[in-house]
C-alpha cells in the first residue's frame, strides 16, 4: 500500500521544484503498474494542475478491440474516472453535450485545437483491452496548450472489479495537484445487514469510497461497533462484545487475524483512535471506575490513564500532529469537546455553542485546523458541525435529515463522511468539507452507521 | 404391607429432604413453581401417618421448598427474564424512587433464587451519540448494580455491560420508544 503522508510530501515539495522539474516536461512518461502490486510514487509527477482553473475534458474511453469484455471495462473507466475526479471538487469539466460534438478522435494524436475549441485545458485519454482475463488500461493526460503528456500510465489487472483502474487513475492524476487523491480510499463501517434472527448482532463492513465494493471484516456473529483505520490502511481497531463485555480488538484485515487489544481488564473499553504515526491507541476506558480518556502502544501496551476527572471522558481523537488529542467530556454539565496533550494536561474547552457537542474527529490535514463533530442544534435534532480550531467559529454541515452523526474525515481532510437517519434506517454519507455536495453512499442492505474513513 | 409402604414413604420423604440440598433450610419458603415443587407439595398426603411419629420425621416433613425453577433470560440474547427493566430520565444515569423501589423488588427476588446470576446491562435511547451513550449506559449499568449490591446482594452474582444506543428494544423515534430504551435490563442465569 502506498504511504499516504509519503505521497503528500512528495507533491508538495514540487510546488517549490516546480521550476527545475519543467525541464523534464519534455519527455512523456509511461510506467507500467500492475495492480495489486504499486509501483511507487516515482518518477515524481512533471506538472502541477492548479485546482479551480482547469478544466477537463474526459471522452469515452476507447476499447482496442471490439469485442464485448474490452468495451465493457471501457465503460467502466469512463464512468468511474468522470466520477471519481467530480468528487474531488476541484476541478471543472467540459460537458458531455460538448464532448459528443467533437469528431472520433485518434487516441495517439488527438486534435488539440478540437479540445481547445470547447474549452478544455486537460484531456484525459484513456484505452483499454482484455485479452485472456486480463485488462488493461492506459491512461494519458494532456495539456491541452502545449499537447504534452503530463502524465501516462499503464494498468493491468483481474477484469472482475474494472472500478479499480479508474480510481487508482484517478489517484495518479491527483498527483500533478498537490492534493491527496481520494479515490482508492475506503471506508469502514458497521451494520446490521448480516444480523443472526433474534439475535441484534452487528458486524462491520468496509467500502469502496464510492460506495461500491462492500466487503465484510468481522465474522463473530457478536456486537461489533467503533471501527478506527490504522494509518497504513491494513489494520482496523474496533469494538467487539465477543466476550460479552465492550473491548478493543485490531483486525489485521488482508490476513484475517484479531488481536485483543484490551484484555480482561474489566469495565468497558471503547472509542479506539489510532495515532497518525500508528504507534499508539486512544480509547475511554472504565477500567478503573470512572470512563476515562487511555492511551496505550498500538499493541496495547503500557496503558495510560489521561483524564480522572470523574466525568464520563470519550471520543478520543488525534491532531495530525500525534501530539495533541480532543475528546468529549461532560464536566461542564454537558457533553462538550475539550482539547489536551498527549500528557493529559493543557486541558481547554473548544465547543461554547450549544448543550451537546460529541463525537469530534480532527481534520487529518495540517492545511485545515479544524474539527468535526456531531452537535445538538435548535430542535432536537443531531447535526454534523465543524469548528475553527484558532477562532472557534462553527459551520454546520447538515439539516434537515434526520439525525447526522459520528463524522470521520477522509485522508486528504478535504471530505468527510458520516452517517444519517433515524430508528432502525441509517445511511452513509460523503460531503466536502463545507458540506455544499452530500451524498448518500449505495453502501447495500441494512442499518449502516460508524463510519471512518480510511486510507 | 402396611410397613413396607411406611418405609416406602420414609425413603420418598428422605430423598425430598436429600434433594432439597444445601442452603435450602435458610431460604425463606419461596414461590414454588415447575414440577419438582409440584411433586414436593403432593409429599405429605402420600406418607401414611405412622403410629409413632417423632419431631425428625416432622421436621423432614415440610413444604418442598425446592422453587428454582425460575424463568431465566434467554441464553443468547440476555433478553427477557424475570426481573423488569428500570427505566431511566433522558440523559441521566440517575436512579428514580420507581426504579429503586422496583431493584428493591429484586434484591428479594434474588434472595429467594440464590443460583441466580444478573448481568445488569445499561441501555440508551437513540439519541445522542455512539460514544457518549456507551459510557451513560455503563453508569446505568453500575448504578443499578450498586443499588442491588448495597440491598445485599452479592457483588460475584452481579456483573454490569453497556449496550448505549446499540441495542433498543423499541425501534421506534419517538417518546414512548425512548422511553422504554432508556433502561437498566436484568439478563439473568443460573
């Protein structure tokens, strides 16, 4: 898996080196990745697209043979590619309507003054075939100005998931940004889809970023809630009543291992939070009386109490930092967010507006200080707020769907997710960052909650 | 004929006494339900009076007390069982002169039925977050325990969870269906 903090360094450095990379422009690059396995992030991308001013132009992808499986996963990447780069909310784009006036191109020399002529500044082209089982897809991004190649990669692959190659294409273009792509992300959450009859039973899922793909992690026919990504995307920690009692498991996920992070320690344990260096683990714990804010080695190691305060302290979430944590405390009478050191101390309050602010979740970007929760506004309702960390200013994201909890944000820290409903119906949803676009995630059957956006 | 049906009866009321075991002469006479207290009862008009009785033979002879037939929760889920919820206000883990009152009732309850374990599970209404209501249903949970603890019983008998807002009873969103999720519920076992 590719290392997201590694990519994001990468790109931004550029910015600086823009000047001395320009003298690579001149040659067109075309790697060959082969999915699963990632090459890395290199060589470094050659341009930088400036978000809000380009605007691409995305044609079909033409198949290279006619046959149907070729045409098939042709469609595939058209769709998602168009869809994954819309999500990014950076961009515009030349409108089909447009795009169906310009002749059939040659994918090797396509006519820039076609593309220039209805406004675009980036073409995407992309190819594809199948041949004994196997795909792949080529991909090429122009300028539209100077005709060059920005980037061009070529994909290979299973045809049965063609999804795949657009989203990890649409990743490698977000690299001529100096954005994190979110496109290969995923999202893990709980439901009750697979519940045992009699039995209220949940178990949790992840998720393509798109809704697409769900897959199933745990298995134990228990309670099993508060699922919390490791930074490297491989391991999830959560919440499982297995034992009866609420405790802290890490689920090695690509190799099906479980590990009980918590022991036997009585109380509950729950509200897991993985540091951004993956080291560490936050949690709240009950364990000695009163639910506390613990800090323990991601193994569960040396734990540590923060918070003894006798209030119930939970909801612990990291700064990208790692060196600060905000939780939810009611010790001011009612539940609000309150900031601290990984030391417990330099307690401060963050949240004034309002008689229920919960389950905060920090901005993972070191761009955007900033901290989403679930708040409780005028009529009852719960809604998902943010809030200025250095001007406390509030902006509420959601209304007037039901109730809105539990916001994870994605890696980039320019989306966020978090789930929407009443009673036994729950859903997904995604929005950017100011929540001006809220999608409800085709996530499947069943009461979904608890997400948290993964790498 | 006569005495061998006397001692017939003399190995019935042994074997009752035999059966009702140990702890059984401290307990209080408690509701006798289920066969075996059936079977208990119906004892004294099977014994035939001897000529000569003595007070062991009278004291052999009581109520068959042995009433542990009890309903339990269901194994599985926790849910139902022979002890009712008690029901909290809205964010509060406050125990309501209703609630002690019904905790006192079983307080006595599990005096008469002292192979019976509680596991007091804490449970929210749907409002309110994930987190926040795990932890308001653990103090539910501990608050009720404590209460049956301080009436005397057993701390080993008692064990608390909380459930928070992960497993209402009512899935409704509204008052009522708030209301009755707003609970300590009592998962008994033996």
């Amino acid at each position: 898996m590719e290392q997201p903090a590694t990519r994001s360094k990468v790109s931004s450095g550029l910015l600086s080196r823009a000047a001395a990379v320009l003298a690579v422009l001149a040659a067109p690059l075309l790697d060959r990745a082969t999915w699963p396995v990632q090459v890395p992030p290199s060589p470094p991308p050659t341009f930088i697209v400036e978000p809000g001013f380009q605007r691409f132009a995305i044609p079909d992808c033409v198949p290279r043979r006619g046959d149907e499986a070729s045409r098939e996963v042709c469609r595939a990447i058209t769709q998602v590619l168009r869809a994954d780069l819309q999500f990014e909310n950076l961009f515009k784009f030349v409108p089909q309507s447009l795009m169906s006036a310009i002749p059939t191109m040659d994918p090797e020399a396509p006519n820039f003054t076609d593309w220039k002529g209805v406004g675009a500044s980036v073409l995407v082209v992309t190819r594809a075939q199948v041949t004994g089982g196997e795909a792949t897809v080529e991909v090429r991004v122009h300028s539209v100005d100077t005709g060059q190649a920005m980037l061009a990669k070529r994909y290979s692959g299973r045809t049965d998931n063609p999804r795949i190659f657009a989203h990890q294409a649409s990743d490698d273009i977000m690299t001529l940004t100096q954005y994190r792509g979110v496109a290969r992300s995923k999202i893990a959450f709980v439901s009750d889809r697979d519940a045992v009859p009699g039995r209220k039973t949940k178990e949790i899922y992840i998720v393509d970023y798109d809704g697409y793909n769900p897959r199933r992690v745990t298995v134990n026919r228990s309670l099993n809630i508060l699922p919390n990504w490791s930074p490297d995307g491989r391991s999830l920690a959560y919440v499982s009543y297995r034992r009866g009692n609420p405790d802290i498991f890490l689920a090695a996920i690509y190799e099906g291992r479980s590990t009980d992070l918590t022991g036997d320690k009585g109380g509950a344990a729950f509200a897991p939070s993985i540091s951004p260096d993956g080291k560490r683990i936050a949690f709240a714990s009950s364990r000695a009386g009163n639910m506390d804010i613990w800090v323990a080695g991601v193994d569960g190691s040396n734990p540590r109490r923060l918070t003894s305060t006798g209030s119930l302290d939970t909801a612990p979430t990291w700064s990208p930092t790692g060196q600060e944590i905000a939780f939810t405390s009611d010790r001011s009478g009612t539940p609000q967010i309150y900031v601290m050191d990984t030391e417990g101390l330099n307690v401060r309050r963050l949240t004034t507006v309002g008689n229920w602010n919960d389950a905060p979740s920090w901005n993972p970007s070191k761009q955007f200080s900033e901290i989403a929760y679930t708040a409780r506004l005028e009529g009852g309702g719960f809604d998902i707020a943010v809030v200025d960390i250095a001007t406390r200013q509030v902006r509420q994201l959601t209304q007037g769907r039901g109730s809105c909890e539990y916001p994870s944000w994605a890696p980039s820290g320019r989306h966020l997710t978090f789930a929407c409903g009443r009673g036994s119906k729950w859903q997904i949803a995604v929005a950017d960052r100011l929540g001006q676009t809220i999608t409800m995630l085709p996530a499947g059957p069943g009461k979904n909650e608890q997400p948290d956006w993964g790498p | 004929m006569f005495r061998r049906l006397n001692v017939a009866g003399l190995v019935l009321v042994l074997a009752a006494s035999l059966a009702a075991g140990c702890g059984g002469k401290k307990r209080p006479p408690a509701v006798a339900t289920g066969a075996g207290a059936e079977s208990g009862r119906t004892l004294p008009s099977e014994v035939p009076q001897p000529v000569e009785t003595g007070p062991d033979v009278r004291a052999v002879d009581t109520e068959g007390a042995r009433g542990e037939d009890f309903t339990m929760s269901d194994p599985e889920t926790g849910e139902g069982g022979p002890l009712e919820d008690v029901r909290f206000e809205y964010d509060s883990a406050a125990l309501t002169d209703q609630a002690r009152s019904t905790l006192e009732k079983h307080a006595l309850w599990l005096q008469n039925h002292r192979d019976a374990k509680v596991l007091v599970e804490g449970h929210c209404d749907e409002r309110g977050t994930v987190e926040y209501n795990l932890a308001l249903g653990e103090k539910r949970a501990r608050a009720a325990r404590d209460y049956l603890a301080s009436l005397g019983v057993a701390s080993d008998r008692l064990r608390s969870v909380s459930y928070g807002k992960e497993r209402p009873l009512d899935s409704g969103s509204n008052e009522s269906a708030w209301a009755r999720n707003r609970r300590a519920h009592f998962a008994v076992s033996r």
